[in-house]
C-alpha cells in the first residue's frame, strides 16, 4: 500500500547553495553586504560556471560565529 507523506519545509529540504540575493535575504541584509563578507573572505562561495554561490552550511557557519563572538563578548 502506497501512502502519502506530508512534506513540510526543514532543515534537510532546505536549498543546499543560495544565490547573494537569496543568501542576502536569508540575513536580511543588502548584497552589497553579502559581497563585502565574501571579500574579506568571512563567508565561504563556491562558484558553478559563472554563478557565484553561498553554501547554506557556510552562511549557517557564519552566523553561529557571530553569535559566539556576541557571547563572549567581544566586537565582530
């Protein structure tokens, strides 16, 4: 017997790479910002032909970051 399974959104149906506008949007923040992370190399891209990519572990690796830094104390 077949069954249907509700499919609701999760962690694990989440978007495995996100473009900057997404990845922006996500932090809800302004590319530019996104743009200026990855130049001072705070937040890990990937590239797949031209598209320049965030890795949704690496934009989640970022955040838990900052929010060590907050917890300790100091100024990110």
């Amino acid at each position: 017997m077949n069954s249907i399974i509700n499919q609701t959104p999760s962690a694990t149906s989440a978007a495995l790479v996100l473009s900057v506008a997404e990845a922006a949007e996500r932090l809800k923040t302004s590319q530019w910002m996104i743009y200026k992370l990855i130049r001072e190399r705070k937040l890990v891209t990937i590239k797949i032909g031209s598209r320049r990519l965030v890795p949704s572990l690496d934009l989640d690796a970022y955040v838990d970051n900052l929010r060590i830094v907050e917890l300790r104390g100091h100024h990110a």
